[in-house]
C-alpha cells in the first residue's frame, strides 16, 4: 500500500483531498478512526465493497459498518429511525458506538451482507471525519487486517498486516481509544452485540437495559445476530494464558515453557516478578489498558512470543471490552 503522513489533529487539506479522490474512484484506503484503523471503501460503489472482502479475506457473510460525517448522513442510511437512535447519537456521536438498524436502499448489498439491516457510525477522529466530509458518501470500513487477526492502532500494523493490499494507507498516528467500538442493535429491543469503546452501563443510562446475545457464535452464517462475533477474533499468532496473581503454579508453568527454548510473554497490570522474555506493563484502568492492548500484542508478535500470560483483568463491568477481547484473543 501506499503511505502518506498527516497531523492527526489538523489533517493536510491536500493529503485528505488525495484519499477523498480515491475513495470516490473505488479504491481502498485505511485510514485512522478514534478506535482503530479502518479500512475504507464507498460503500455505494459494489466492486468497492468487493476489494474490502478480498483484501482482508473476510467471510462475505460478516457485514460492514457504514462510516458517516454526521447525523443527517446516518438518518439516511436507515429506512426506520427509532427514538432510541436519536437518544443515542446525541449522547455519543461522533465516537465509537455503533448503530444497528434497518437498511435504506443507498448501499451495495454487500456492505450489509445480504443483511436487511446496517450497522452505521459516525467517527469522532479528525483524520476520519475530514476524508468522510471530502468525499462526501458513506464508507465502509472494517478494521484494516486480515480477517480473525488483531485489528490495527498504528498505521505500522496496517502495513505489516496488508502488505499486498493495493491502496492508501493515512498515517495519522495511533488510534486514541484502542479497541473497536460498541455495537448496538436498535431492532427490536436494544441489544448489545459487541462490547467496546462505550460501556454498556452508559447507554444503559439512555436507553435502559440492554439485551445480551446468548452464547458466543462460532461460525458465520449470516442468519446470526452479528454475525462477525466469531469466537476466533482479535488474536495474536503467540498462545495466550490468562492467570491470576495468587494462582502459585504459573511460575513453573513459565520455568517449563521457557525449558522448551520458546519465547515467553506477559502483560501485567501489577508489578509481579514474572520469569519471561518480554513483559508488558499494562495500564490499572480499563481505557488505558485498551488503549495500548493492540499494540501490546502486536509487540509480542514482532518479538517472536509464542507463550504469553495475561493477568486476568477484574471482574467488573468497566473491564467488559477489554475482557471480551482478551477472551477472544485467547481462544483457538
Ligand atoms: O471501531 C470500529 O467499529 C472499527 C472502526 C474501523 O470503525 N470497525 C470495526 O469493524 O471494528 P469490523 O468489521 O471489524 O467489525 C464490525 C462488527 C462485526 O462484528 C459485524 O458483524 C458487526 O459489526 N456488524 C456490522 N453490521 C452489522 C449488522 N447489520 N448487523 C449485525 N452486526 C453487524
Ligand atoms: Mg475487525
């Protein structure tokens, strides 16, 4: 891919009118949002939405969230707008919340996944807001790595991980908030689908309680209620091990594993004088934790880890998000 550089705060005019540009001739660019990067395509433009799936490999039937500039973009991706939406939207947008609802007729059947709904958001990230008001039509952008790896807080990750992928890639630093944003379901009942950026407890506050999916699907048909909420997500090539402090086996654990002659890891919240090759210190608060998750993964990855132990996160619905990917990361 290529590359250009911008200030993620007052993106260069020029460098976003070049993406805008070719975004409206179909091509793909990756760009920076408040949570991940993103990989963009205009979501009315069918063989647009094509490249997405062929460059991440992603099942054709996991739908896409639509990216808008504003309010008004986003009402008119929805052929119902439920008071609950505009609750939402008010509270938080631009930021990474995610609106599932039904599908007006604008978008390639694709973005949607033959889905009669569209999950819609409008991002908050300067950069991202800047190239969606330049280009001026929705986009559709998953994160920007390869199906059922980590997705990417640095334009680095973008590279190492779509490497043949011919498109741009907007370097606009590391994403600010870390882990993918929250999905609702605004059909029917309220529903949570995936954790993430925004806590449930704070759109509780607005809509009330929100519905959980049962169970955790493991393939990807599309008559799931999300169905890109595989098991198999977000995860790292090392083996994750979570533990928690008091469990005294974990340090012959790492002596055996370390005996094999393979790569250790650990991502700590707490000073623990664990006997691995490459310690992470990790945040003690949940926003800063999923801040630097990704990249922490990343790392252990590029230092060759195969074996890593992650201290168990509290029990707390605070840690929901970082729980959630942590649980998926770890599953194999
Ligand atoms: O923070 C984010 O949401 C990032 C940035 C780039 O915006 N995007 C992202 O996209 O995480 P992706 O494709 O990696 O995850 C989108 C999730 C998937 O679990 C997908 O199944 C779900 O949203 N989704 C999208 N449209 C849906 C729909 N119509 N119904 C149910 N789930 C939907
Ligand atoms: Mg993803």
């Amino acid at each position: 891919m290529d590359l250009v550089v911008v200030d993620p705060l007052r993106p260069d005019p020029e460098r976003v009118a070049e993406a805008a540009a070719r975004l409206r001739a179909g091509g793909l660019v990756a760009l920076p949002t408040e949570t991940v990067y993103g990989l963009a395509a205009d979501a009315t433009n069918p063989q647009a939405v094509a490249g997405i799936y062929a460059a991440k490999g992603r099942p054709s039937t996991n739908p896409l969230i639509v990216h808008v500039a504003d309010l008004e973009a986003a009402r008119a991706l929805a052929s119902d707008w439920p008071d609950t939406a505009e609750a939402l939207a008010a509270r938080f947008w631009p930021g990474p919340l995610t609106l599932v609802l039904p599908r007006a007729v604008a978008l390639a059947d694709a973005v949607t996944a033959g889905l009669d709904t569209v999950g819609i958001r409008v991002p908050s990230h300067p950069v991202a807001s800047a190239i969606l008001a330049a280009c001026g039509r929705p986009l559709a952008a998953p994160s920007a790595n390869l199906s059922t790896a980590l997705s990417p807080t640095t334009a680095a990750h973008v590279a190492l991980g779509l490497e043949e992928v011919e498109g741009l890639i907007v370097d606009g630093g590391a994403t600010p908030v870390g882990i993918e944003s929250t999905v609702v379901s605004l059909v029917g009942r309220p529903t949570l689908l995936r954790p993430g950026a925004v806590g449930a407890e704070e759109i509780e506050e607005v809509v009330g309680t929100l519905e959980r999916r049962e169970g955790t699907p493991r393939t990807g048909d599309a008559g799931l209620p999300s169905p890109g909420l595989l098991e198999r997500h977000y995860a790292p090539n090392a083996a994750l091990r979570p533990f928690d402090p008091e469990d005294p086996d974990v340090a012959h654990e790492i002596e055996a594993v370390r005996g094999e002659g393979r790569i250790t890891g650990a991502l700590l919240r707490s000073p623990l004088p664990l006997d691995v090759d490459h310690t992470v210190p990790m945040s003690p608060d949940p926003a800063g934790y999923a801040r630097t998750l990704y990249a922490s993964l990343h790392g252990l990855d590029l230092a060759g880890a195969e074996v890593v132990w992650v201290e168990r996160p509290p029990d707390d619905p605070a840690w929901e998000a970082v729980r959630d990917r942590l649980r998926r990361a770890s599953s194999r």
